[in-house]
C-alpha cells in the first residue's frame, strides 16, 4: 500500500488515445474520467491541500525521530543534519519554495506524484503488493442462498449504486465538520489499470457518456477462466436479481470446460504483463475483449476452487490472492487468481457456497470509497424492504456472451500463462496470514474513556516489541523494536487528497510500551501512561488529517531539488531512512457488513496489520507477512496484548478478553 521504490514521474511524457489499444501513457491521462455531475464544483468550493511551514515539518520529524533512535549519538547527528537542512542557506528553504511554486502552478501538488511513486511505476505485481480484500457477512435470509442468486444480488445493488454516482444522485462523504473530496469515485466503475510498457503504468476510463441515466453498461463474469459480458439491464432499468439470477445460472450451466487462463497474467510482475498485453492485443479480436474488460463497470468472478473458502483465514487467503492447491485435497480445484483481471478497480468473488467478497487495485482510488460501495450494496441487500426484484421480468434480460480470445497465432501465450501461474503460486505461497478476534470491542473501551483507534495501536505497538523480544537479536528473524510504524489518515477534505501518514511511534508512545514490558510503574501509572500515548496518537492523527504530517511534505520536498542542488545529508540519513521503512504497516476500515478484511505487507522484514474497532462486541486483527517472519506468533502476542490492557482498565483477571479466538495459516 506504500511507495516500494523511488521515481521521477516527470521524466514520463507520452501519449495515447483513451479508446485505442495503444501502449503509451498520456500526460493527462486522468482528466479522461468524466466528473461526477454532482462534485465538479468540489475543484473550486474545497481547500487544496496545504505545503506545511517547513519548520512546524522538521520540528514534527524531529519529534518522530526521537523515540525510533538507537542511541543519543543517532539522534544528536540527525538533528544536526536537520538543523542544517533548515539554515537559511541551507537546502531546505530552496526546496520549500520551489515546492510552494509547484503548489501554485497545479491543482494539487502532490498528485501525478503520489499516484506514480506509491503505485503506477510499481514493477512487481500487484497481488500482494497492491490490491486488498473485504470478505462479506453471508447472504440475508430472505434473500435465496444459491451462488447464481449470491451474484445477482451483487450486482444488482452496485450497478444502482453506479447509476446514483453517474447520474448525479450520491451524497457526498462528509465528517461533521465538512465533505469530503468526491474525486476517486471517478475510478470506481467503467475504467482499469493498464501496464505500461515503458516502466509506468495509467488507467483507462470508458466513463463518459452523454446520457448517464440511460447508459447502463456491461459487467465482466469469469467462470473456469472463461470470460462472459452481461448486459445488467431489462428494457431502460437496471435488471432485477430475478433476471440476473438467470444469466448467472446461463454462466454456471455453460461451464463445463475450463479455457485458458489470460486472467492470470494479469497477476505477473508489471513489466512482463504489458509484454504479454502487448502480444495479447496485437491480435484485432483480443484487442476489442480487452476493452470489453476495461469498460467493463466490474467484474465479478465465479470462483469454482474446491472445497470452497470457509473459515476466516481461509475466505482472507482466498480473496486476496486465490486457492492454492494442498496436499491434502489433491483432487480439489485450486483456481488461484485465473478467473479474474486483478487491474479491475473492484472484483466482486462468488464462490461455490455463496461466499463473497471485494478483491480491489489500489492506485488511482484508496480503500474508502470502496468500503462505502460495499457497505450501502449489502445494507440494500440486508433490508427486506429494498427493491431487489426477485421475479423475472416480461421480457428477459439479454443472454450472456462469450469471451473467447484468439490464441491460434500467438502460442507462445501459452507458455506466459504457465509461467504466470507458477510466479502467482510462488508469491502466494511466500505469504503468511493470521487473524485475532476478541471477545470484546468498543462498548468496553469507550467504558475506559479511550477510543478505539488508540487502544488498536497501542494493542500493536505492545505486541511487536513482545515479538522482538522473542525473536529479536543481532540474527533475529524481526527488527528489533521500536520500528516505522504507519498508520493511514485521509486528507480528502482538500480537493483531490488522498492520505498522509500518521507516525505512531512517538515518545508517550515508548514510555508506555516500555512500562509493559517490565520497567517499574504501578498499574495506575501505566494506565496514565497509556492515556497520554493515545492522546499524542490522537493529536498526530487531527494533524495528519489537515495535511499537516511529516511524510508527504518530506517527500515533496525532495522530489523538489533540482539536478544542479546535491543530495542534502538528511535525505541519506540512517536514522532519516529507517523511520519510513514501515516495518509495521497499519490501517482501519469498517463495515458492519464485513467478516474479514486485509491487504498485505510493505517491506520484505514487515508485518501488515488490517484492523476493524467498528464492532461494539469485538475487535479484529489480520497480520499479514512474508512466510519466514514468526506470524502465528505476532497474532498470539496481539491476542495477548489485547487482554493485558482490558485487564489493566477493569482490574479483573477474569475479563472478557481471557477467552478469545483467534486463527492463523502459514503455507
């Protein structure tokens, strides 16, 4: 979800047709979206997102530094390297102003940045790396319980939820305070990402229309690899479950064979992907179903892996990188990632027994928007009240059509899907998931007078160093603590803005986790401790939302500096360095509507941590690395850490938080 390696997208000045299956980016890729009817004003009535005063930034880095040093003597040559940076004849103020001139002379200073450093010039795949999963509660009751109907209802509820958007129709977000930039939902529906052949991709949008109302478009159906188009309309309306329940049993009937799988290659590194677009699409045919994928509003794929997704670590796996075969089943069907085109924005997964879910590709929309689809499609679907239209339609809805690619002239495509699968099983199989629910959640905390978020990081925060204490060491298999540790803060209250970091670990935050692990304090104290931790957390996390943080500004800054200006010593510090390499990657989303939900790790010797406070029984925890790291044991000390601080604020040793779930896979 974070930046893997450093690049200067101003070097990249090419051009494309939006509707051409040419492989060249366009400079002004995204103004090809159309705006949403209702927000277009949103570029004039919203604040742009502020370059903070340097000195409030250094003096905030500084203050970061402090608590993740190894030793007086790192932070004493940090700041000094940052005292440097910010004399008046120093780096700092040059590149403060050129960077105020960029703010002046663009829409939004850190955009095209942003969109191609964190994600669009990422070379490795991105399952994984990128994408992230909801995996949904089941079907209501009084709703049929068959995959077909588990599909239609799917469907039904985004393509109305899509009409909304297109026509006009959608409230923005908004806290008490004001709405929020409404941007991104313009890469939501009709659009995909695309592998750039030159080292950079872009996404394409089949957005535009000049009757929104009417335009009800097409969904993209992957079953056994095969793909189908259906279109998801009775007359001019948005067909019923009961019509779209029958296309989807048309896809079920009709796929008894498994064709090739082009969904995979889309799982490959991005590089050796937009060779095998390049050759994919060479053929006239391939090229026009391509397009049918990226105009696609979505796709939804029908995923026959057998036995079928189950427990929680199993639906998570399943979601975010598919069913890998097992030795014990060698007779099931593990289809991986084949039957889906992971470049899609949203992926909707159906699977044999009715489990659903969200696969989504992050770089042009973050998890909010998202979340907010997810969560009003399956309210809708929860009402029995809501028009799901269970009966057939008069006139049925069209019969879904085949995508059958031409590979006769092109065989060596075959040999890039075996080599795709075998990267894909390679990577999946490197990962490690793990997953902690309580037995208590926010009713309990905000009992304690604390919120959520806080007790969730602190929780975290208290686990790891437990692990680096276990598995630290001059060779240990963690870093030892403390380490970068990343939360994510929306800024969408400026127009176009995205996130900004929130850097956990500070000084409060120290004090109290080095009271748990043993330091003399009293239960009393280190309840004190514990709320002034959260209540810096809590400050750092209100100036991350007004854009006021140190990672993004820092950023700025450098990309900033002009090839005749030397590299300033700060941006070459260790200590500088090592406080962004987030070796715990943190973030909240919440849906009531949602059983499971994650993404995956940022650095190879990192954990990510997928957390949801939303709950008023429970909270949850998903921990995902690479294979090697002790992840069964990070979910135990989180399980453990979680019943620590409950039994520090109710005082009881028999608390709700001694008798907890929790579950974890390792491949």
């Amino acid at each position: 979800m974070m930046t893997r390696r450093i690049f200067n997208p101003l070097s990249i000045r090419v051009r494309f047709t939006v509707r051409s299956m040419s492989h060249l980016r366009a400079s002004d890729w995204k103004t090809f979206a159309p705006p949403i009817p209702n927000f277009a004003h949103q570029s004039s009535s919203l604040p742009s997102l502020p370059v903070p005063a340097l000195s409030a930034t250094l003096q905030r880095l500084k203050d970061s530094l402090r608590p993740l040093a190894r030793s007086t003597q790192e932070f004493a040559s940090v700041s000094n390297k940052i005292d440097d940076f910010a004399r008046l004849d120093g780096p700092g103020p040059t590149l403060q102003q050129l960077l105020l001139k960029r703010k002046n002379e663009t829409d939004h200073w850190l955009e095209e940045w942003w969109d191609d450093l964190a994600y669009l010039s990422y070379r490795d795949s991105v399952v994984v790396n990128v994408s992230y999963y909801y995996g949904f509660k089941p079907q209501p009751a009084h709703l049929p319980q068959t995959p077909a109907a588990r599909a239609a209802g799917i469907t039904r509820a985004a393509m109305l939820f899509r009409q909304n958007l297109r026509s006009g129709q959608l409230a923005p977000d908004a806290n008490k305070d004001s709405q929020f930039c409404m941007d991104t939902y313009r890469w939501m529906f009709d659009c995909c990402r695309v592998p750039g052949a030159q080292g950079i991709d872009w996404s394409v949008s089949y957005a535009g229309s000049p009757n929104p109302h009417d335009d009800l478009g097409h969904v993209i159906v992957v079953r056994k690899n095969r793909f189908w188009k259906i279109k998801v309309q009775v007359g001019d309306k948005v067909a019923g479950m009961g019509d779209l329940i029958s296309q989807f049993q048309y896809i079920y009937d009709h796929s008894s064979d498994e064709y090739p799988a082009i969904g995979v290659l889309t799982t490959n590194n991005r590089d050796v992907w937009a060779k095998d677009f390049t050759r994919l699409s060479s053929i006239p045919r391939n090229a026009t179903l391509l397009r049918e994928i990226h105009s696609a509003a979505f796709l939804v794929s029908l995923d026959d892996s057998t036995p079928a997704p189950e427990c929680d670590v199993d639906v998570s796996r399943a979601l975010w990188h598919g069913t890998l075969p097992s030795p014990s089943n060698p007779t099931g069907v593990a289809r991986g990632l084949s039957s889906r085109f992971v470049d899609k924005p949203l992926q909707f997964v159906v699977f044999d027994n009715g489990v659903a879910g969200l696969m989504g590709e992050h770089s042009v929309m973050d998890g909010t928007p998202s979340v907010r689809l997810c969560d009003e499609l399956l309210g809708f679907l929860a009402d029995p009240k809501s028009d799901v239209q269970l009966s057939p339609s008069v006139s049925p809805a069209a019969t879904p059509k085949p995508l059958d690619f031409d590979l006769t002239s092109i065989p060596d495509i075959h040999t890039a899907i075996s080599n795709a699968q075998q990267f894909l099983h390679n990577l999946s199989s490197s990962q490690s998931l793990s997953f902690v629910r309580t037995n208590y959640g926010k009713d309990a905390i905000k009992s304690f007078g604390v919120g959520p978020d806080g007790w969730a990081q602190m929780t975290v925060q208290v686990a790891y160093a437990r692990l680096a204490e276990r598995f630290g060491g001059e060779n240990g298999r963690v870093t030892p603590w403390p380490v970068g540790t990343y939360e994510a803060a929306t800024t969408r209250k400026f127009y176009k803005g995205r996130t900004e970091t929130i850097r956990v670990v500070s000084d409060e935050c120290v004090a109290f986790v080095r009271a748990m692990l043993g330091q003399p304090a009293t239960r009393s104290e280190k309840v004190q401790l514990f709320r002034d931790a959260v209540k810096k957390h809590t400050q750092l996390a209100q100036e991350a939302v007004l854009g006021e943080g140190v990672d993004r500004h820092m950023l700025g800054l450098r990309l900033s500096k002009p090839p005749s200006m030397s590299a300033p010593a700060l941006f070459t510090d260790p200590l500088f360095t090592r406080s962004s390499h987030w070796t715990l990657s943190t973030s909240a989303v919440f849906s009531r509507h949602f059983g499971v939900y994650g993404w995956g790790e940022v650095v190879p010797d990192g954990f990510g941590v997928a957390y949801m406070t939303g709950f008023d029984d429970y909270l949850q925890f998903t921990i995902t690395s690479r294979a090697e790291l002790p992840n069964a044991e990070f979910a135990q000390e989180i399980r453990k850490a979680t019943g620590d601080l409950y039994e520090l604020f109710a005082g009881s040793v028999d608390s709700p938080a001694s008798n907890m779930h929790d579950s974890h896979a390792k491949l």
